[in-house]
C-alpha cells in the first residue's frame, strides 16, 4: 500500500514538474527549437539580458512588486487591526468581504477592474496595474496579519493605553512587533504574487507591460528560446520566496510550541 502511495506521489509531481524541467533544460539548448538537444550554450540568458524590451519588463515587473506589496502590506496590516477589535458579527461579515477577491477568479477580477477604470477614464497603464495589483493583494496580506494577532493578548495593548501610552504609540510598540512575522509573511505573499500576476495585468494596462504579458506577446509570435531562460529565472526567483517563506513559518511554528510548552 505504501509503495502504490509513493508511485501515486511520484506521477502527480512528475505530471506537474516535467514541463518546467523540460523549459529549464531548454533554456540551455543550442538550438532553436526544443526537438533535439544540440549542446549546452548561456547564449540565451546573454541574448535576454541584452534584450530592451524585457529588461524595461523587468523593471516594470519587480517595481510594482516592491510597491505594491509595501502598500498592501500597509494597508492589509491596518485593516486586520481594525477587523480584529470588531465584535463577532461584523468581525464575520468583514471576514466573509475580504475573502471574496481571494476566491474571486482572476478574469472577473481583472475584467471588473478595467471596466471601473474606463468609467472612470483613467488611462490604463503603470498606474492602474498597480493599482489593480495592491488590491487583490491587500486581503492576502489581511489573512496573514490576523492569525498571529488573534495569538497576540490584548491586555498588553490595553496596559500600555493605561500607563499613558497614545494609540499611536501602544499599536506600534506593542502589537506591531508581536505581529511581525505574520506582516512579513504577508509583504512575501503580496510581493510573490504580484510577480506572478498575469490575467489582471492583461486587462488594467494598455500601454505598459510587465514580465507575464511580454512573455504572453512573444509566445504568440512564436516560442522563443529567451522565454525559456526568462521563464527559468522567474521560476527559480519564486521558488527561493516560497522557500523563505515557508522557513519563517516552520520557524514561528517551533517558537510558539516552545512557548506553549514552556507555559
């Protein structure tokens, strides 16, 4: 039974890996074409770096990111705040709110967000994908915040205010460094995301593109080797995140048994 297990796991991870395997090892192919292998070359990864348009991609790509998580992470972590002190009933109903973009299908995201912007007119470009990129990753950041503070006592807020501490003062020398795992966790989450985003870029710019568009564009000319290094590094960029992310959290998990079984 355990070897029928093991041969189960061993296809589905074969079934969902192989063509990234096989894209990497194309990247590094010679050739043109991904039929045949006709030697190892870096000529690819040299071609794409000299490459203006994804490079100007590129910084489009990692600067929304920066931003867009900085913003989220801001405003998803004020927001878990504030949702936290709810009662039970409205804490639910905001619950329940922040989890629709989340199981929101990207297109009706994306579609929905163009629209408002062409009601709107605003022009859809830099600004409105980033725009587009804060808000479907603020709740993100909302669901990574709330679990540590719900861990975090309120007594020690509410001391602080009675010592004569401002609100101000008591959330960010109190509660925010309790909450600092959980923010971090959150500013990787929206970062990773971000990067990744393809179908809400597609629909809220018309004049900018970021990596997962450009590579949309030159896939459809035909598959160009340069997508394989391009796609090979992103890869690899967001497998290191996931990975830092989920050494924090393995990390967080054995502090907080080390202090339950300590108390």
């Amino acid at each position: 039974m355990k070897s029928l297990k093991r041969i189960y796991l061993l296809i589905i991870i074969l079934f969902l890996y192989a063509p990234i395997f096989i894209l990497m090892i194309a990247s590094f192919n010679n050739s043109k074409y991904i039929g045949g292998w006709s030697g190892f070359t870096l000529d690819w990864y040299v071609q794409l770096f000299k490459d203006r348009e994804i490079m100007s991609s590129l910084y489009v790509t990692l600067s929304m990111a920066l931003i867009a998580a900085i913003v989220a992470t801001i405003l998803g972590t004020l927001a878990a705040i504030g949702i936290n002190t709810f009662s039970k009933g409205p804490k639910a109903l905001m619950l329940n709110i922040s989890y629709i973009p989340v199981v929101n299908a990207d297109i009706v995201t994306g579609v929905s967000l163009m629209l408002l912007f062409i009601f709107t007119r605003i022009p859809r470009g830099y600004f409105t994908m980033l725009l587009a990129h804060i808000t479907f990753c603020i709740p993100y950041v909302i669901f990574a915040v709330l679990p540590r503070l719900q861990m975090t006592s309120s007594q020690y807020y509410e001391a602080a205010l009675d010592l004569g501490a401002k609100p101000s003062y008591a959330i960010r020398k109190v509660i925010l460094p309790d909450i600092m795992p959980g923010i971090i966790n959150g500013a990787l989450l929206a970062f990773t995301l971000s990067l990744d985003d393809f179908v809400v870029s597609f629909f809220t710019t018309s004049n900018v593109n970021n990596l997962s568009t450009t590579i949309y564009a030159m896939a459809r000319r035909g598959i160009n080797p340069k997508i394989n290094a391009l796609s090979t590094l992103m890869f690899i960029a967001v497998v290191l995140l996931l990975l830092l992310i989920n050494n924090r959290t393995t990390k967080q998990e054995k502090a907080l048994r080390k202090e339950i079984s300590k108390s």
